[in-house]
C-alpha cells in the first residue's frame, strides 16, 4: 500500500484513461488536492453516505477541507439509485452553479452521480424527461449532452461503478433497474482510501468484493472471452480472494482493503475488453430493486449461473481454466471439497467461508416473486448475452430453482 504521504494518480487504463484513480492520501487531503489542483472547481457539492455521515466525521473533514467552496450537500439516498430521488438531488443543484460533485459511498450514490450530471447537462426535471436518458431508442439520443459538472468518488465498496459511464437507476413506477448509458466518460476521479472503506459494515463490503468477482468470472466464462479479458480478469481475481480472506479474518486490515480495491479496479477493467457480461449479472438487476444488497446477488446467482451454463456445455473449456487457476490459491483449495472442483463448488465454497448468503430464502426471496423475477430479467441487455442465451421465462426460473432454499 502507498505509505500516507505520497499521492499516487493514473489512468485507469491505456485504453480508457478516465477515470483516474489516486491514492495514497487520506480521502479530504487527496480531494482537496484534485478540486484545486486537477479540476480547479471552486463549487462543490457533497452526496455523502447516510451512514458514513451518522458514524463518521466525515462531513465535518469534508468542510474542513474545502471551506466555502462547499455550496450544497445531500446526506444519503435509498440502494439501488431511485429516480424520484435522483430528481429531488437535480433540482438542489440546479441553481448552485456547481462545478463538481464529490460522492462518498457505496454504489448507489455513485451510479446516482452519474445519472444526475448527465440530467443536468440535458435539463431533465421530471420522471419523463430522464426515460428519455434512458432509451437509446428514444427521438434526439443521440444528440444529448455530455456531462460538464466534473465528479471525484470515494467509494466505500467494490462494487467498482465508479470506473464506468454505465449507470443503474430504479424506475420507481416499474420497480425495474434500468441502464443509463452516457455516450461518454464523465471526466471523473476516483479517491481510494482503505481508512474509510473500513467504516463500511463487513457483510456489505465482503458481498461488494464478491460483485467484483462477478465481473472477472463472468469475463473469462464469456463466449466472447479473449487475452486481454482473461488476463485482466485473472489479475483482479489474484487480488481478490486473497484481500476477501484476510479481510474476513480482520476487518480492520488495510493491506487486505487496499488490495481488494485494486482488484476491483481490474474487475471492472474486464468491461473494457468483454463488455457484455452473464445471466448473473442480468437476474442481478432485477434482484436488486426488491430488497436484495448488491453484492449478495452475485453471491447467490453466479454459482448457480455458471452451474446452469456449465450443465448446458456452453462454456466448459473456460469454466475448467478459470477453475484450475482459483485452485493454484491455496487458501481456496482448502476450502473446496473431495473432488467438488468445478467452478459453481468452488465458488460456493468460497462464499460459504465468507459467512454470505447462498440461496434466495436467505435473503427474504420467495418463489411467488420468481415470476416477476423471470420476466424482467429478459429485458436485461446481459440476459442474451449469458453463455446460453437467456430467451425465455422458464431459462431464467430454472437458475433460480438452483438456489430456492
């Protein structure tokens, strides 16, 4: 980890280099540094984790550090980045004449950042004009403006939005999660610090890891998989499960936090090479809106995922490979069973060890709602592209069987 004095920046990636990611300093030290030094913006608005706020000093370091360029603040949003209060951030910026926004969070408040620069760069006001952010098939898409109001992140998960133009939004008529897509990179920085992450309860930053993980697995089990996907996704593994382990073991290890954010880094580099992701992702969605945190999604269906594709001989030459390298862990190998050394056991395994829930009835999910659950899961861009394609109703109900109870 880079020692506390000594701020490290650079580019996401060669091919994408926004955002940048920096660390190395405490989360004030290194933000007042970019909005003075990076960005030069002199009005600021903070959306600051609920929780974090309630815990933490963190709104009173945040105002420490940039005084009275501070000109509005938000305390929390609801998971899974509702319209309604996407809006309600819209119209308190609208008249600040902010020039960034600074969140502190988990993932939802990162997604809703996104959706709310964008907003106001278009001049949404109500529910209808943001579904017309949300269809790319929608009359003028494509003549949208990009973003100008610049955004710096601290994340509080490994949920790794922070790292993408891609934003989820929960439609509160529909209680569907849909897909925002800016047509580009919102100049943005990103701000890790393992020191605030570590306020983060360890259930909902452990479930966050996995939702990185989600990303590697599905990248290397991907049809359209290729070396540069592969490698970066193996990386971002190599960082994972060890940092999740130890982190489990302690949660106030910072070298594990550390890691785990970097491997979440690479998770979501993967999106750079195999952009479309599987059916774990695509059920995900629509899991999230009815009560399910984030992370636990992944922690529950990519087992059972990779298991349905692998019954279907979709995938198996990369679930073999990927599988053979998670068994070179030791610590993995140990956790995984007789001669269970298929990727869904060893995956199982592992979130067993991490005291995560596996199957739906654990989390408050009954089979009444399996249905509704089926049916928009299929409106999900990722369905189709699960390594066997996820077309119809009884596809989607037969992986959620897999983890019933």
């Amino acid at each position: 980890m880079a020692s506390g004095n000594q701020l490290i920046t650079k580019p996401f990636s060669e091919e994408q280099p926004a955002p940048l990611i920096s660390y190395g300093l405490p989360y004030p030290e290194a933000c007042q540094y970019h909005v003075e030094s990076t960005l030069k913006c002199k009005r600021i608005f903070l959306l600051l984790s609920a929780s974090l706020t309630k815990n933490s000093d963190v709104r009173e370091r945040m105002k420490q550090a940039l005084g009275d360029k501070v000109v509005g603040m938000r305390i929390g949003m609801k998971p899974h980045t509702f319209w309604s209060e996407v809006l309600e951030v819209v119209d308190d910026i609208r008249f600040l004449e902010v020039d960034c926004v600074i969140s502190i969070g988990a993932g939802s408040l990162t997604d809703a950042v996104k959706v709310i620069v964008w907003a106001l760069a278009n001049g949404v006001r109500h529910e209808d004009d943001l579904a017309k952010l949300a269809d790319r098939r929608s009359p003028g898409f494509d003549g949208l403006k990009s973003p100008t109001i610049k955004t710096i992140a601290v994340p509080t998960s490994l949920s790794g939005g922070e790292y993408t133009s891609f934003a989820g939004a929960t439609n509160n008529k529909t209680g569907q999660k849909v897909l925002f897509t800016p047509p580009v990179q919102n100049p943005g920085i990103v701000v890790l610090d393992p020191e605030v992450a570590a306020t983060t309860p360890s259930r909902l930053f452990l479930g966050s890891g996995v939702r990185a993980m989600d990303h590697c697995v599905e990248t290397v089990c991907s049809l359209q998989s290729n070396e540069k996907g592969d490698k970066t996704a193996i990386q971002g593994l190599e960082l994972l499960v060890p940092a999740l382990l130890a982190y489990h073991k302690d949660p106030t290890n910072l070298v594990a936090i550390h890691n785990a954010q970097l491997g979440a880094v690479e998770a979501v580099k993967t999106t750079v090479y195999v952009p479309e992701k599987g059916g774990s992702h695509a059920i995900g969605h629509m899991l999230g809106p009815i009560g399910v945190a984030h992370g636990e999604t992944s922690c529950i269906l990519l087992p059972a995922v990779c298991r349905y594709n692998a019954l279907k001989g979709a995938n198996a030459q990369q679930q073999q490979k990927l599988a053979a390298i998670l068994l070179q862990d030791p610590a993995l190998e140990s956790l995984v069973s007789g001669g269970q050394k298929d990727l869904a056991s060893i995956l199982e395994a592992l979130v067993a060890a991490l005291n995560l829930p596996r199957t739906l009835k654990q989390v408050g999910i009954s089979r009444d709602l399996f249905d509704t659950l089926a049916v928009n899961t299929l409106t999900d861009i990722w369905a189709k592209t699960n390594a066997v394609p996820l077309v119809q109703k009884e596809q989607v109900l037969d992986i959620l069987e897999m983890v019933a109870e």
